[in-house]
C-alpha cells in the first residue's frame, strides 16, 4: 500500500463508500462539504482496512477515539468499525430517518461519542428526507469488497 499515493487512496475510500459517511449516512450530495478519510485505529496507518469515509462532524466527534460508554450498560466499549462490523447490524433508522437508534452497546456508544443524533443534524435529515435524498438507498458499510 505504501506505493499508492495519498490522493489514490482518498479516492478508493471515496468510491467504495459511495460518497457518504460510513458512520451516519450523510452524504457529500447532501452536504455540499468534502469527506474526510477518517483513520479507524489513529495509530492503525494508512491502510485501506483502517480507513473509512467520515462527514466532517462524525469525523471531528470522534478525533482520536476508540471507545465510549454504552449509556445502557455503563460498560466501555469499543466503537463501530466500518470495516470489521456491519453497519445494519449496529444502527438503524428512526423517526422516518431523522435519527439513529443504536441496536448493540457498539452502536449506543458510536452515536454518542460521534454525535450522530446532534439537532444541527436532525434539521438537516428532514430537508434531505423531504426531498427524497435521506437515509441512503445503499450502505457501504456491509461492503467487505476488496481493493
Ligand atoms: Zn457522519
């Protein structure tokens, strides 16, 4: 991977996420602002299996973090990875897709830390839901295609 350039690669982590957040499903279309590629472990470099499509809000939740407390349990756990665990599993929509309601400890503790639910957020679904543009037909999430 260390022959491919940085610009390859945002491209490949682009493409294979469709151009939205493989966090909470907003999309560059939406959005009108750039995606970030987002490291999964912050140490884990820059291989295609640590890297994932991020919004900037998602992104900028999350900084540096691996873990959070489940509000349910109180228990510390880790927080969803794009690339090992599937997004459907741990998320889903609510509200007719204005926010997403986590289904393990792992999504709980993803929604928190990254603020996925924020009113900024939610204001924003109902105008993409109203044109038809929100949640997303397709999620890359569950994709363990290779690259
Ligand atoms: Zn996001």
């Amino acid at each position: 991977m260390s022959n491919i350039s940085w610009n390859t690669i945002k491209r490949l982590v682009y493409e294979r996420a469709k151009g939205c957040c493989e966090y909470c499903q907003t999309c560059e279309y939406n959005t009108g602002q750039p995606m970030h590629v987002e490291h999964i472990f912050p140490n884990g470099g820059n291989e295609l299996d640590n890297l994932c499509l991020s919004c900037s809000s998602c992104n900028l939740s999350k900084s540096i973090a691996i873990s959070e407390i489940d509000p349910e349990t109180g228990a510390s756990v880790t927080l969803f990875h794009p690339r090992q665990q599937t997004w459907q599993e741990h998320f889903e929509w609510v509200d007719s897709g204005l926010r997403l309601y986590g289904k393990t400890p792992t999504g709980r503790a993803t929604i928190i830390r990254l603020k996925m639910n924020q009113d900024r957020l939610v204001r924003a679904r109902r105008n993409w839901i109203a044109t038809d543009n929100h949640p997303p037909s397709t999620t890359s999430s569950g994709d363990h295609d290779s690259l």
